[in-house]
C-alpha cells in the first residue's frame, strides 16, 4: 500500500517533450538550494557542513526511468523459451548435484528436504517482489536498477555490487562442481596430481587450485563475448537434458527410497562412517544424533540459508530482459555493463561489439570468476554467493515497501506518506535484524520458555506486526503494473525477514570474506564511481541550464 508514483520516486517526471528530457523542478530547485546555500554560508565551518550534508544527500539521487541521451545497444533477440531456459538453468546446477549431498552430509542429515522446501518459500517472496518491480521498471539491470530509480546511488551501487559477487561466486562453484564430477570419473586424477605438486593448506581455501575448472570458465566467457542468442541455444539444450536428468533421479528415488534411512540411530551413522572413510580409531567426524534431524531444527534452518544458492534462476531472467554455468554467466556482465554505463564502475566496461555484446564486462566478470576458483573451495564459494543473492533480494523487497505508498492517513499517496514508509522501512529493518540475531543466539532459551527470552521475542514481534499495519494503511500507489505482488506489505516484510535469518545463519568465515568484499566494493565507489555518476554529471547539466535561464531572464528584466 504506499508510495508515490514511481516517477516521483525516481525524483523526476519520465516526460518526452521535442526530443528533450526534463528534470522535475522539485529535484532541480533542491539541488540548486543546496549549493547556493552552501555558497552564501559566511564562515569556513559552516561552508564545510553544508558541503558535507551536500554530499550525503546527494549518495541518495535517483536515476529518472527514461534517462536523456541513454539508449541501449542490446538487440532484444531472447524469446520466452530462451529466458525460461536461463532461468530453469540458473537454479539446476551444482545446488541440486553437489551441494545437496555435502550440505545434507556436515549441516542438515536427511532434513535437508525441509531446508530446500524452506529456502524455496523464500524464493518465492524474493521473486513475487522481482516480478512486480520488473513490471514496472522493464529496463536491463535487475535490482541494481530497481534500487537506483527506489532508493538512490549508493544502495544501487551496493546492490549491483553484492550481485555482482553472487554471479561471480556462482560461477565459480559450479565450474568446481563440474570439475569435481569430470575428475571422479577419471580416478580423481587431478587432485591428486594437483593436490601433490601445487598443495595450498590454509583454512577457507582450496586443497589445490582447480585450473581445469578456471580454464572452463575462460572458454564459456570467451563464448558469451561471441553473441547471446548463441548462447542462449546451447543453454537451452544443456537445459533440456538436465531437466530429463533430474526426473530420472526423482522417480528413481520414488522407486528405490527406503524411509528408515530417515531413522538411522547414531551408532549405525558412525560405524558406516568408520568402514567407509577408514577413520582412525581416534579420529572423530561429526555427523549428528542420527535420525531425522541429526544436527537439530537449528541445523536445518542453516542448511537452508547454504540451500537458497539453489534458487536463483529468477535474477538471471530479469537481469538478462531486455549445464549452466553459461545460464549463470549470461546475466553477470550486463550488470556489469549496466554500472559501468551508469558510471559508477569504469566506463571501458561498457564497450559494445558490433554483436551488441558487453565484450570487456564479459572477459573481466569471467577472469575475476576463473581468479576465485582458483583460490576457494565450494563450500566456501557457496556461502559467500549465498549472502550477496541474500542482500540482493532483501533490497528488492525494501524497494517494493516504498514503491507501494499515522493510522489516519490522506486519500491519496503523497511524497509525506512516501517518507512515512521509508521510515518505518528503516524501522522494519533493524527489528528484523535484532529478531533473528535473538532467535538464532537464544533459541535453547526459547525452546525452555524461558521468560526473559520470550518476553522479548513477544516485544519484538508485537512492534514489527504494528509497523507492518502502519504501512498497510498508507494510501496505495495509483500506478498500477501489469503484475502487482498480493498482501503487500506482509510478503516483502516477510521476504526481509527470512533473507535477514539467512544471513544470521551464516559461518563467521564467510562475514569476513564478504566484508573484505564490500569493502573494496566501497573503496572503488567513493573512489571513482561518485565522481564518475552520470546521473551526477545530469542534475549538475540540469542546475546550470537552469542557471543560465535565470540569468538570462534578469537580463532581460533589466533591459526592459
């Protein structure tokens, strides 16, 4: 229910007039007021606060819908089948092959069946909230974009940033998969010769740096550098076969499934761990209790944050609008090419061949990709993919809260309402985060009814369900959509809320690792990208036309 048209979200009027795009007077004359203001400051200090406050404001401009003078070189030439096979083909990958067996083997024993049926509710929130935001903007981008004309700059730039690393990651875990698979069949020839001659004994990385699956990843970037509908076909069959694949295994597995595997006690775990990997006799290897939940239900909630890497065919489709490691490639350099020609990544990478393929973007996405197979083992690579698609799509949901516009609100959405639900946004997100932190940390406390545990769990609970009214009563946006997400806003609320427990759910490894990610990711954007912004370069083109209007009109004031 809430928002401002999303014109006025994006903080100007989408309007073509003789060929001319024109800025909202409200964006230009705040943009103007607070460099005259800035100007007539009288003192040194007060110069340096208001530039300052100047710059904060301006990490949250927004990129107007319909941009003056940008125009796309890609060629739509995907067809609903091709986008179909991308998305089937972005989720069918080393999550359902490989990660199922090692995730169910040291997290989640056989109750990784409710990890996957948990992380796929989550991924239908996320992709409701996709849907709708995809619907009304219908631009190349996925939510890099969607938070660009929402919420601004920075959070874009953070957005795109996070996806890009889930791409990246993505990659490179499924052409370790690969490999993995390929080496098995010949004896594990490689690993032992690599694992021999070029050991790397350090915690989170690889055993052995896997060239086989670096060099795959190069030839496929060299492929989707080719042309896209190319691609795209050889995507589709990989698709096709692996979709026949997976309904041999189900139904195989209908036929030969025993249920009393689901009861196993731990002394039969143990012994069959013992005869199987010839451990030592005073060598322990945790596998659980046993049973259906060997690592308890908390066990399985973190195998579902590791299992939504699965889902995430969606974010390929929309990112790409306008076996499969090349469906997960596809998208990643037009999010690359889309920051760059946004200028907050460097403009190189937005070079065009005469295909209309993002060449640059794609050799560089697929070298950084190839570097991180070389370093990280898949475990590794999985959980950092996860907690960047997980971040991804917490913002989308974000995005969707304010697109859609105190208990006593006006008839018609207004820019006060839109920043009433920014603010309850805001507020919505740190319960959240302090909800799931608890409910992971205290959740022994919890199951004894403890009373300080629940009494604060029902505190939390009780604001975030007002909040969620609050919104619910702001007036709805009168732009309508060819596809509206229902029960807004309990679906994105809820959509936060079980990305948020994911990433609680996380290994302190992988925190790190992507801190040190975003970290570099926010050295580069207030190194280069703020300076570079186009749309930077736009608002200051729109307060100098406007400028050089006033002066002219004062001219003519005086003459007359």
């Amino acid at each position: 229910m809430s928002g401002v048209p999303l014109q006025q979200a994006a903080g100007a009027v989408s309007w073509k007039e003789k060929g001319f795009f024109f800025f909202s007077p409200l964006l230009v004359h705040t943009a103007e007021a607070d460099l005259s203001t800035c100007e007539m400051s009288s003192s040194t200090t007060d110069f340096r606060i208001c530039s300052v406050l100047a710059f904060i404001r301006s990490l949250a401009r927004k990129k107007p819908l319909e941009p003056a003078g940008e125009q796309s070189n890609f060629c739509r030439r995907l067809t609903s089948l091709d986008l179909i096979g991308l998305g089937v083909g972005g989720t069918l990958g080393a999550g359902v092959y490989v990660l199922s067996g090692e995730v169910a083997r040291e997290v989640t024993g056989p109750s990784i069946i409710i990890s996957f049926l948990v992380a796929a509710v989550a991924s239908v929130f996320a992709g409701l909230c996709y849907a709708e935001l995809g619907a009304r903007v219908p631009k190349m981008g996925s939510a890099y974009l969607y938070s660009y004309v929402t919420i601004g700059e920075v959070w874009a730039f953070v957005t795109g940033w996070n996806l890009l690393l889930s791409y990246v990651i993505e990659t490179s875990s499924i052409a370790k998969a690969w490999t993995g698979a390929f080496d098995d069949l010949i004896h594990n020839v490689m690993a032992k010769h690599l694992g021999e001659h070029t050991p790397m004994d350090s915690p989170g990385l690889a055993e052995y740096p896997d060239f086989f699956a670096a060099a795959l990843i190069m030839l496929l970037a060299g492929v989707l550098a080719f042309g896209l509908k190319e691609s795209a076909i050889v995507n589709t069959v990989f698709t096709a076969v692996n979709v026949s694949v997976l309904i041999f295994i189900i139904t195989s597995g209908f036929i030969k499934g025993d249920l009393e595997n689901w009861h196993i006690s731990k002394k039969t775990v143990l012994n069959a761990t013992w005869e199987v990997m010839k451990l030592e006799p005073n060598e322990t290897v945790d596998f659980g209790v046993g049973g259906f939940f060997p690592f308890g239900f908390d066990g399985t909630l973190a195998g579902a944050a590791t299992c939504f890497y699965a889902f995430f065919g969606f974010d390929c489709i929309v990112a790409t609008g306008t076996l499969y490691l090349l469906g997960v490639m596809l998208p990643m350099p037009r999010v690359l090419y889309a920051m760059a020609r946004d200028g907050l990544l460097f403009k190189p990478l937005s070079y065009m061949s005469s295909r209309q393929s993002p060449v640059l973007a794609t050799l560089s996405s697929g070298a950084v990709a190839a570097f991180m197979v070389l370093l990280f083992d898949l475990k590794a690579l999985v959980d950092m993919s996860s907690i960047g698609t997980i971040f991804a799509y917490t913002l989308v949901a974000v995005c969707l809260l304010i697109l859609r516009d105190v208990l006593r609100p006006p008839f018609r959405a207004t820019h006060r309402t839109s920043k009433n639900v920014t603010i309850l946004t805001i507020i919505i997100l740190f319960l959240v985060i302090v909800l799931t932190v608890l409910l992971s940390e205290a959740l022994y406390s919890l199951s004894r009814w403890e009373l300080w545990s629940v009494l604060l769990v029902s505190v939390l609970v009780l604001t975030l369900v007002l909040a969620v009214v609050i919104i619910w009563r702001q007036p709805q946006s009168r732009t309508k959509a060819s596809f509206m997400v229902p029960c807004v806003p309990v679906i994105p609320v809820l959509s936060v809320f079980i990305n948020t427990y994911f990433m609680v759910q996380l290994e302190g490894e992988t925190w790190v690792s992507y801190a040190v990610w975003m970290a570099i990711g926010l050295i580069v954007y207030f190194g280069y990208g703020v300076r570079h912004s186009v749309q930077k370069q736009r608002l200051q083109e729109a307060h100098d036309q406007l400028s050089s209007n006033n002066v002219s009109s004062d001219v003519v004031d005086c003459a007359a």
